[in-house]
C-alpha cells in the first residue's frame, strides 16, 4: 500500500463523511429518520496493525511482493439504530454533528496538505532541486 492510495482512501472517506454529516442536519427534524456514520479509521488502524513490518526486496520483476498489502480498507456508513433523541424518533444531534463537520474539515485539511507534500517529494526525486 503506497502512502498516495491510503490517503486517497482517506480522502474519499473525508469526502463521504462530509456527505453524511450533512445529510444527517438536513434530515434532523424529519420523523423518524436515524443518524447515519461514517466508519474508516478504526478498520485501518485494525489493518495496519495486523500487517507485518517485514517487506521483502524484489530482485526481478516478475517477482511476487513481500510484505505489501494490497488490500486499501475503503470507507462504509452505518446507521444508529440505538438511539433515539427526539420524540418523534429522529435521534439527530445537531450538535455532535456540527462538531464532527469541524473535525472532519481539520481532517481533510490535514489529508490534503500530506498528500500535496508527498507529491513535491516526487516530483524532487525525478527532476531534483531547482
């Protein structure tokens, strides 16, 4: 897994709870209607746990990869069926939400800024410093 794919995946997990948040504040007073989530760090932390720190040196091409997952974990939303907040079903908390939308922002943020350093060391190790 290259560093550009796994933030590329956490970009479009960004991007997707970005959706989700909102969806969930507009549908905050509609009856029953249940908050939705959006789950990606914690099935990549799982993953990156269970891989091993061994990577192998390929010597020919047509040589099997030693040590690299090629699995990239890829966001999903649940819904919180669990929980409710108002009386008419709807368990929304605008608040949480709101606050999450600030996270997320700080997040993508962060995101963008490493992948935008990540390409400058690319493109330095093929033209060199100018």
């Amino acid at each position: 897994m290259t560093t550009i794919n796994l933030l590329q995946s956490a970009l479009n997990a960004s991007s997707l709870r970005q959706l989700v948040i909102s969806n969930n504040l507009a549908n905050a007073e509609t009856p029953g209607y249940k908050a939705k989530q959006v789950v990606f760090e914690d099935i990549l932390k799982q993953h990156l746990s269970s891989q091993s720190n061994f990577v192998g040196t390929r010597t020919d091409s047509r040589h099997s990869e030693i040590g690299k997952p090629s699995y990239i974990p890829t966001a999903f939303t649940v819904e919180d069926t669990q929980t409710v907040m108002q009386n008419n079903g709807n368990n929304v908390d605008v608040d949480a939400e709101m606050t999450q939308m600030g996270k997320n922002a700080l997040w993508y943020y962060t995101l963008t800024h490493q992948l935008t350093s990540e390409f400058q060391h690319l493109s330095i190790a093929i033209k060199g410093r100018s």
